[in-house]
C-alpha cells in the first residue's frame, strides 16, 4: 500500500484526487496539505510513502518547498502534479529534489502509473514535457529571459508575477527585505525588464502562472 499526502491549495482538487484513489486498492490517502508550512508539519509526522505536490500555493511552495523536504528528508517521494508544463520549472523543480513531474491535464492511468514508479525509487516526467526538453536540448528553442536567472530570483520573479510585495516576499522566504530588493534588481536586470506590470505581463505569456 502507497500512502500518500496530497499538497494542494485548491480544496476541489484534492477532494477530487481523494475519490479517485477510493477506487484504487493499492494507494491511500492519509494526509492533506494546503500550504507549504502544513506540508512540512505533515513529513515530520512521518508515515507518508509519497507525496503529491503542487508546486504553487500560498506561503512556502514551489523549488523552495522542495529543497526544504529534501533538507528534512532526503529519500522522501516527490511527485510534481502541477498546471505547469513550462520546461523550465519542470528542470528547476527536479533540480531541487522533486523524483517526478506530470500535469494536471494528464489522464488518471498516467497520473496511477506516476506514482507507482516513484513510491518504487524511480523516477517520470510527463512525456510531453520530457519531449519539449530533449528539443530544448537538441538545440531547437532560444533561451528564455527567465532561463538565466538562479532559483531564488525565479522565485521572486514568480511570486512579484503573483503580485506580492518586497515585504510579504521576504516573509514568505524568512529573508531580509534587503535580500528580496537585491534579487528583484538582479533578474530585472537580466530579463531587462523595467517595472512590475513588464514582469506579469511576462509570466502570462511565458505561461508562468496559472
């Protein structure tokens, strides 16, 4: 049996996941999480084979949460279910630690064999995203402003997007407001963006939120 703790802000879905896995002998819900902090309260309680997350909700969430639960556990599952399928917050996200990544928009027997193949050790990303990478890599898309940013500035990028202050970003990420006004300076810099609303008008078209 795969014991499974859901992360997920939205309260349709992860009822909606809770049916599903009903009907599936193999897999049990124990655990539900909506932000990144009851995340982390929830994997010191241990018991969990695996976790399902969502790589945006309030608080903690996204490479952050993910190299936190690899700080607190290093073997832990992880299972990226996100409406993201921009390559390089799938790269990021592995990068840090997630074991998997699939999108929200993927059939019920993609998502089942998912988790079976990373509660066993391995590893999977969605296909059409392992496919958009391998062009990347081959060398048949451009870079993108946001590729050369370090992961804390694609984090206030991604959070800026949101629509959260230099203040609530520092919170959110126990740093100094100095610290977030220098990282904002530095990716408005290398994307050569000159405004906030430049920076969401970005992300939408980027497909960066969702």
């Amino acid at each position: 049996m795969i014991r499974l703790l859901i992360a997920d802000d939205h309260a349709i879905v992860r009822e909606g996941l809770k049916q599903f896995f009903t009907l599936v002998d193999d897999i049990a819900v124990i655990g539900e999480a909506e932000n990144g902090a009851q995340v982390l309260n929830a994997m010191r309680g241990g018991g969990i084979d695996l976790l399902l997350l969502d790589m945006t909700m309030p608080g903690i969430c996204g490479v952050e949460l993910v190299s936190r639960i690899r700080m607190q556990d290093a073997k832990m599952p992880i299972l990226v279910l996100s409406m993201h399928n921009e390559s390089q917050i799938v790269k990021r996200a592995l990068k840090s630690g997630a074991s998997g990544y699939l999108t929200k928009d993927s059939d019920p027997e993609r998502l089942l064999a998912a988790i079976r193949k990373v509660a066993g050790g391995g590893r999977y990303i969605d296909p059409v995203v392992a496919e958009q990478m391998a062009f990347e890599i081959a060398g048949e898309s451009h870079e993108l402003a946001h590729e050369r940013l370090s992961d804390r500035e694609f984090e206030v990028l991604m959070l800026l997007s949101k629509g959260q202050g230099v203040n609530e970003i520092a919170d959110m990420l126990s740093i100094s407001n100095k610290t977030v006004s220098t990282h904002k300076a530095r990716l408005m810099e290398k994307m050569g963006m000159r405004s906030n609303a430049e920076l969401v008008r970005y992300a939408v078209d980027n497909g960066l939120l969702e």
